[in-house]
C-alpha cells in the first residue's frame, strides 16, 4: 500500500457489562491516505464513534477495553503507545469534534480560555501568541466579532457558532487529521449546510485529512472521496463514493440507500425502511450479524460470517450473496 | 493611508432597539455564574442578614486590640484575670488588680477612666468581656482553617475517587465507609486527648481532630457530582485536546461539581466552631484562659445551677456562638438556594 498516514489493522474493543461482554468492533481495518476524506457511515450503535475513540484511546476504560489491532499513525502504534506520548497526539496531530456542540464546550470556561488550551499546551506558545492565534481562529471559522467574543462563555453562543468554536478548538494545532462525529447532526439544515461548506473550505485550505462519521449518506456524497460502511462492529463495505452509489454490493449499503428521500421520486410513495434494528453483540458473532434483517439471507449467511473480498477496484464487501442475482457469488 | 476620522463608530442600532441587557464590568470580570450568585447574596434577605451578622463578627475580630486592649507584654488571647476567687462577679464590677489598659472608647462614653468588668468575670475571674472579644478571632480562625482543610482534603480524595473510579474508587470510599462509622464527637475527643500530650495544650489538637473526622461527608457529595460531570462531552473533547489528567480534574470537572460541596461546606463553619466549643467545655483543647467561646462556657460548669444568679456567665459567650453560627447557617442556606437551579428566575 502507498504510505498511508493512518493504518488501522484488526482492531478489536470490548465493553464489559452486568449483562455480559458486548463486542462493539470487530476487527475494523481501514487506511487512510494524506489529504483524503474518508466518510464512515452506519445506523446508530454499530461501532463508528467507537471504533474512531478506540484508535485515539478515549474509550471510558474501564468498561472498555481495546482487545487487539494496531493504529499506524506515521509508522507508531497508537495503540502501544505511553498515555503521555498519545496525550501529544491527540490535538496536536488528531483532533476530533463531536455531535453535540450544545454540550461540548465547558459552561463555566471561557471561550478563549478553551481555545487557547491546547496552544498552550502542544506549541508552547505564551499567553498573547495564544490569544492571537484565537483570534485568528475564530475570524477562519467565521464568527464576527471574534476579539470580543474570545471573552464569552459558551451559553451566549448559538448551536452553530458552538460547532464552529469546536472546529476552531479542534483546527488549533494544525491536526494532521480531523475525526469528525457526526458534526451536523444536531444542527437544523440551514446551519448544517454552513458548517459542512466551512469544513470543505478548511479542508482545501489546510489540506486537512478528515474522517467523517456520519448516517447521512448525502453529507458523505458531497462531502467525502471514499467511503466505509459499518454494521454490527464490522466493516461491511468499502468503496469510492461514486462506486459505492452507483453498485452497492452489500444489502445493507442497498438499504441504506434505498431509505433515503429523493427529489426526483415521481409518485408518492412510502419511503422504504430496513425491518428490524441492529444487533447488540453479547457474543462473537459466527453468522453474518446482517442476516436476521437481509432479504438476500442464504443457509451460509447463518452460519459464517463473510469477509471482506475485493469485488471490484478499491471496492470490497463482507457478504456471501450476490445482489443481482440473489445467489451465492 | 489616511483615513477620514469618522466621529464615532456607527451606533448599534440593533443592539439599541431591542434593548439588550447589558453586561457590565462587574459580571464580565467574575463570569456570568459568579454574577449571579454573588447578585443572589446580596439580594435575598437572609443573605443580607447572614452577611451582616458575619462581617459584624468580623470587625469585632479585626479591631479586637482597639475594642479590648490586652495587658502589655501578654499574649493577648490569654483571657486578663482579677484575681482567684472562685465566685464570678457581675457585670459593671470593677477592676481592682493589674487591669489592662482603658480602651479609647470607654471616657467618652462613660465619662469615667475607671475600667470595669464589662461583662462580669466568669469564675476564678476571667473577665468574660476579653474572652468574648478575642474568642472572636479564635471562633474565625478555627472554624475557616479546619473547614478549609476538611474541605481541601475532602475534595481531594473525592474528586481523585470519582475520576478514576475502579479499584481506587473503592478502596478509598471504603476507607470513607469506614471513617463514617465512627460517633463524630466522640472520636475526635479521644484523638484531641491522644494528640495534646503530644503536641501540648493548645488549638492544634484539637482542629487536627476536628478535621481528621470532618472530611468524609464531602469527598462523598462531590465524588457523586464529579462521577456526572465526568461523562459529559466537554471532559471528553478536553482529552480530545490531550489535556492533562490532573487539569482535567481540577480546572474542567471540578468547576462543574463542586458548588453542592460549598454550599455544605459554609453551613459546616458554624457547625465546626460549635463541635470546638463542645471540646473546649469537655476540658479538651486549649490552655486554661485561652480566649475562646468554649472554653468560658465550661467556666459555668459548677455553677450550672445557680444560673439564676451567675447567667452573665452563659450567656454573653452563649449569645456570641449562637449568632455566630446563625450567621453562617444563613449565609449557607441562601448560598444553597442561589445555586439551587430549581430556584432560577424566582424572587
């Protein structure tokens, strides 16, 4: 593979329960190049955020634990490494932002106080540089005013200012990667839309690597070049954009698909939704976890579980049927 | 390039005609969560009374030399004594052996620069006056040192506990399970009487029992409110950030949980100086004439029943303990329903 600058191989987390061990990933292996924008797609709880927390080791520890793989990041294992040398990654080489801006930012610290925090703290900048260069980030992410604002607490700023204050936290250091979890979800579409068009500036700006959680297929299409679709802690599917809308091969990816509204639909019709809701795995799953909800379900499906397979270039799948015809590939 | 001064910058009309509020120099400086509480306090009347009775006894302590002047060359928190006679006299007796010095206040007043027993002796004669006084200072300095150490320490072991739960977590709030089950009063009793042979008779042993007993309650109440803070996002993207464990803790949980722990903590000052003061009257604690509450009421212990007669000797150091820890019980409970969110936006 060309030198990837993140290159996660096999990597397992487990949380432990009153009820049992749940299996949240199950060996997700992906890799991503310098300058791309990796969208990450799936229902809720089928282990996007977890996967993307386990490689920067943010999982609540205990109840979870990451049980195997390995996270390149420029040729370190993330995963082997110090609490203080991963400290120094996280900021300053990967940043991260969350759903809910309304909760991410402390109430009882200031604006500037949180921007500035990781400047302090990764490029040794003394106080004035520090409060310069939030300045200046605030002006990038687009909030007026921003020299008088650096004072504020978070409560006097809207969703969508919050979200951009996060961005500008999470852009401070200049991170090699940013790990997006479901930024826009939270904000009405309005909002949204400015938000994704500010990534998407930033990004050819900075030249930033991002990868982008989300269950909203349409962000990821205008959004991201490539595309990894969770399910059950798996990877199921993975493939450019275009590729992945054009020929999706796995019934999942189809379903997911096919329960979007579209514009362009003529008559009026019910909107198709996948049965059923994905699984909570107590155990390690020996069926493919798709099955009880698959229409294309054969006897194998029941009884292993698919691994990826290369179906076409750059485009892999997890599943033992093949769509078209309804039969074994 | 220069440019045409313009006279002032365009008024904002905006903010003009829908009438913001507007934030003043004050709430900007302390944050608008300190505003409002410290709004709150100055407000609600039982704050302005418990304020009011607490900076009274603060003054009083402050300009004790100048209320009551102490003997030159004295300690000044020894209690001045007229003699040894076991009967206490009562107020407005003179002075007749080694009085201290008149203080400026008294010839104005009383046209006389006859010094007398302002508020009666207690019995083998310590003038009650000098011991309420300067009891002052010790009520402060013992209430406001062993609630801050008990509180430090509390906080400490309760917010380390809830932020790295586990083993820790448990081993630590069993150690608190432990300390609980011991009858408050009646242990520190027994390590003050452990301790003064020790370190000697004075304040130490017994504030070091005080706080050695006192410090379970809070690390309980803020280990439960840091075990909520902790899993809010704002901890989460501050270790996003790659913030330090220990910053973590102090500057973006703590802040968020620790307001419930203060609130018990300034009803706690009084409390602390009344459990001092059951010491001192045990016979626990400080040198005999050490200026304290306490220890003037234990004075009247073998007078106890001819109060009738000797109530001066109960009732002025009774009078300031009871106003005292008044004082910050008021404080507390109007602290507690300013911070109470359920109160928001009432009164």
């Amino acid at each position: 593979m060309p030198d990837l600058l993140l290159d996660v191989q096999g990597l397992e987390t487990q949380f432990k329960t009153p009820e049992g061990v749940i299996y949240a990933v199950n060996g997700v292996s992906f890799g991503l190049k310098e300058g791309e924008t990796l969208g990450v797609v799936g229902e809720s709880g089928c282990g996007k955020s977890v996967s993307m927390l386990s490689v920067l080791r943010l999982i609540p520890s205990p109840p979870g634990k990451i049980t195997a793989g390995k996270a390149y990041y420029r040729g370190q294992d993330l995963l082997q490494m110090s609490n203080e040398e991963i400290r120094h990654v996280r900021g300053a080489q990967i940043a991260m932002i969350f759903q809910d801006p309304m909760t991410s930012l402390n109430p009882v610290l200031t604006v500037e106080y949180q921007l500035t925090e990781p400047l302090l703290l990764h490029l040794g900048m003394n106080k004035e540089q520090a409060r310069a260069r939030a300045i200046e980030l605030l002006e990038m992410v687009g909030i007026p005013n921003a020299k008088e604002r650096l004072a504020d607490y978070p409560h006097q700023f809207s969703g969508g200012m919050r979200q951009r204050v996060m961005i500008a936290m999470a852009l401070a250091c200049n991170p090699q990667i940013l790990i997006a979890d479901e930024p826009t979800t939270a904000l009405d579409v309005t909002i949204q839309a400015q938000i994704i068009e500010l990534v998407k500036r930033l990004r050819d700006e900075l030249g930033m690597t991002i990868i982008w959680i989300t269950h909203d297929l349409g962000i990821v299409a205008g959004l991201a070049q490539r595309v990894i679709v969770m399910y059950g802690g798996f990877i199921i599917e993975e493939a450019f954009v275009k590729e992945l809308y054009a020929n999706p091969k796995h019934p999942y990816t189809i379903g997911l698909l096919g329960s979007l509204p579209r514009i362009d639909e003529q008559e009026r019709q019910r909107l198709f939704s996948i049965d059923g809701l994905p699984p909570v795995l107590y155990n390690k799953p020996t069926a493919c976890p798709f099955s009880p909800r698959c229409k294309w379900a054969m006897d194998r499906c029941w009884k292993e579980n698919p691994v990826l397979e290369t179906v076409g270039p750059d485009h892999r799948v997890a599943c033992w049927a093949d769509v078209k015809t309804g039969r074994a590939r | 390039m220069a440019q045409p001064e313009t006279a002032s910058p365009a008024p904002n009309v905006l903010a003009d005609s829908i009438n913001m509020r507007k934030i003043g120099r004050v709430e900007r400086f302390l944050g608008p969560e300190y505003y409002r509480i410290l709004r709150g306090l100055l407000t609600t009347p039982a704050s302005i009374a418990g304020l009011f009775l607490i900076t009274l006894f603060a003054f009083i302590a402050i300009a004790a030399p100048l209320i009551a002047p102490p003997l030159p060359n004295q300690n000044p928190y020894k209690i001045p004594r007229d003699g040894f006679s076991p009967d206490p006299k009562p107020p407005m007796t003179e002075w007749r052996r080694l009085p201290p010095p008149l203080p400026f206040w008294w010839k104005p007043i009383m046209g006389t620069d006859k010094w007398v027993h302002l508020m009666g002796t207690a019995s083998g004669q310590w003038d009650i006056f000098y011991g309420v006084i300067w009891g002052t200072r010790t009520a402060f300095w013992t209430g406001i040192l062993i609630t801050s150490v008990t509180l430090l320490l509390g906080v400490l072991i309760g917010t380390v506990s809830a932020y790295y739960g586990g083993l820790l977590d448990n081993i630590l709030m069993r150690i608190v399970d432990v300390f609980l089950t011991l009858p408050f009063i009646m242990a520190a009793l027994i390590l003050a009487a452990v301790l003064i042979p020790k370190l000697g008779r004075s304040v130490i042993p017994t504030v070091i029992a005080l706080i050695a007993f006192g410090w379970m309650g809070y690390s309980r109440l803020v280990r439960g409110d840091i075990l909520s803070v902790r899993e809010r996002d704002y901890v989460l993207a501050a270790r996003v950030i790659g913030v330090k464990d220990s910053r973590i803790m102090f500057t973006h949980i703590l802040p968020n949980a620790i307001f419930p722990t203060l609130v018990i903590a300034s009803l706690d000052v009084g409390t602390y100086v009344l459990s001092f003061a059951a010491l001192s009257f045990l016979g626990i604690g400080t040198d005999i004439g050490y200026a304290d509450w306490g220890q003037l009421l234990s004075f009247a212990r073998s007078w106890i029943t001819s109060l009738g007669t000797y109530w001066y000797i109960v009732v002025w150091p009774g009078v300031a303990l009871v106003l005292y820890v008044l004082g910050w019980n008021l404080l507390g409970d109007a602290l507690r329903d300013v911070l109470d969110p359920r109160m928001r936006g009432r009164s």
